[in-house]
C-alpha cells in the first residue's frame, strides 16, 4: 500500500515577476475552484489567508442540527469572500427566492436527495426549462 500524501497546501502567497504585491492562490471553499488575488503588501495576503482558512474549517464542521435558513445565512458569509459581488448576489437571490421557502424551517439532517430533486423539477417545470 502507497504511503499517503499530506493534501495540498490550501493557499500560496508569492510574489509575481515584473509585479508589484503579493499574489495568493488559494482554493475557494465553496466552488473548490483554484482562484488568485493580487494584494499590496504581504500582511494583507496573510490576513485573506487567515479568512479562507476559517470558511474551509466552517464548510468542514457542518453540523446536521442545524436548520436549512441558519446555515444557509452562515454558508453565504463564509462564501463571500471566495466569489465575486454579482455571483454572490444570484447566490443570496435563488437561496432566499428557492430554497428558503422550499427547506428553510428543515434541519439539514432531514434533507434527502429526493426533496432536492423535487424542488429542482417543480422549478423546471414552473420556469418552462
């Protein structure tokens, strides 16, 4: 059996060639997708660093009696560091508009696949997709 590797390192801070500041790589917690920001000075990127590191540990201890509409609230904080203003807003839009109403007063540990896709077929069926 292959000795297990240590997981990727969350985030990089470097300084770019032929640039001014820092630039961090780091995996948004919410996407998962590899992102990057420019930041003027090394301290700033460190406390970015700090902020991602808190929503990845917050994503990781998701706690199942928990009703839908807190965490939904807790998710959007913690994501909104990771994705742009306009993304953010269709977030906080379709969880208020959608989900809310559809699971809000629902503990998560009640939620089962079939209610997502319940909810995903009377939306397609309501929005003519």
């Amino acid at each position: 059996r292959p000795p297990e590797r240590p997981p990727p390192p969350l985030t990089s801070i470097f300084k770019r060639k032929g640039r001014k500041g820092y630039a961090l790589k780091y995996r948004a917690p919410a996407t998962h997708r590899l992102r990057m920001r420019q930041f003027t000075t090394k301290g700033e990127a460190e406390r970015f660093e700090d902020r991602e590191r808190l929503a990845v540990s917050a994503a990781d201890g998701l706690e199942m009696d928990v009703r839908f509409d807190h965490h939904a609230e807790r998710w959007l904080k913690a994501t909104a560091t990771a994705v742009k203003r306009g993304t953010m807003h269709g977030y906080e839009w379709a969880i208020r508009k959608y989900l809310v109403p559809a699971f809000g007063e629902r503990y998560l540990r009640e939620l089962t696949p079939k209610m997502i896709r319940d909810l995903l077929v009377t939306l397609r069926a309501s929005l003519g997709r």
